[in-house]
C-alpha cells in the first residue's frame, strides 16, 4: 500500500537525509578528539615513582610469628596456610604363616610441615636461612600450637621463586618465594 504522506514530503525526506549524510562525513574528516584527563597522568606519574622506588626490608617482630625456627619468624603474612603435623608410630608388620606380629621399632617420630609464601620485602630477614638449614643441626622451635621450645631439625626443604616481572631497570626479577618446610621435632 501506498501512503500518500511519504509521496508529498519525499523531498522533505531526501533534504534531511542529504543534511545528516553532510554532518556524518564533517564529523568522519575531522579525526579522533584528543581528551586530557588529569587523574590518568597523575596515576600515570605515581606509578612510575613507585617503580623507580628501591623496596624497603621488613623484618618481622616476634610478637606475630606463627612460627620460629632459630632465629627466624614466619608470620601472618608469609601466607602459612597449614602446620601440619605428622606422628610416625615406627611399627613394623612382620608376617608369619599362621599370624601377622607388629613390632614397634624405637620411639615415635613427630614431623612437621608447613608452606610459607615470602614477598621480596621480606627475603633479607630469611637470608642465612639456607646456611643454617645446610649445617644439618639441631634449630629451636616454637609454634602456636607447641608454646614450649622445641629442637627441629629439617629433613627436607624446598624453595622456589615465581611472579616474574621486569624492573625498572629492564631487569627480570621475581616477587615471590615459596617455602616448604620439613623437620623432625625432639623433646
């Protein structure tokens, strides 16, 4: 069907289409608007002055330690998920043809394990830790779950850096490092 309407104003209709057709390429040849935004450059600058900040050294007090172990702290922000603590019985089975015998060989052993995850803030506090635990000798202990000090000494510990990242320098370096700590603790 026909509308009589669009027949008498198709002239009208075509002038305005021609208009927007003329604003629409006006706009186009101009080129991108070049905003200033005020709050951006001011982020901006920060982020690079903390970037080029050298980082300060924390070492932890010992009134938030979770753990001690000699003389170093593992506290709340190491991230330590979980102490674990493992008894091992010492029993041996020993199978003969009409019955099984189990025999308890020395004293029971307590291990302990946990996870701790330390920021490079952190890292110089634990510098001499790899040396102590080298030596193969006797640390003190001490936990929030064991008050009283105890003798550890670490059977198996592992170390590893992730969050690698590129300094301000153009440097690679890593901001994590991953603990795992195991040990037997003596009366």
């Amino acid at each position: 069907m026909i509308s009589i309407h669009n027949i008498f104003h198709k002239k009208e209709q075509e002038k305005k289409l021609k208009e927007w057709e003329n604003k629409e390429k006006e706009v186009l040849s101009r080129g991108p608007t070049k905003y200033y935004n005020a709050t951006f450059e001011k982020n901006q600058k920060e982020e690079k002055q903390a970037l080029n900040t050298p980082l300060k050294n924390i070492t932890p007090k010992e009134n938030e330690s979770l753990i001690k172990i000699g003389d170093f702290y593992f506290t709340t922000r190491h991230n330590i998920e979980s102490l674990d603590l493992e008894l091992d019985l010492n029993i041996e089975k020993v199978q003969s043809i009409t019955k099984n015998h189990y025999i308890a060989l020395g004293e029971v052993e307590k291990k302990i394990n946990f996870n701790a995850t330390i920021f490079i803030e952190e890292l110089a506090h634990f510098n001499n830790l790899i040396d102590c635990i080298a030596k193969r000798e006797l640390l003190t202990f001490s936990s929030l779950i064991h008050k009283t000090p105890k003798k550890i000494l670490i059977t198996d510990f592992k170390a590893s850096s992730r969050g690698w990242a590129l300094d301000s320098q153009r440097e690679v370096t890593f901001f994590i490092r991953d603990f795992n700590i195991s040990g037997v603790l003596f009366e």
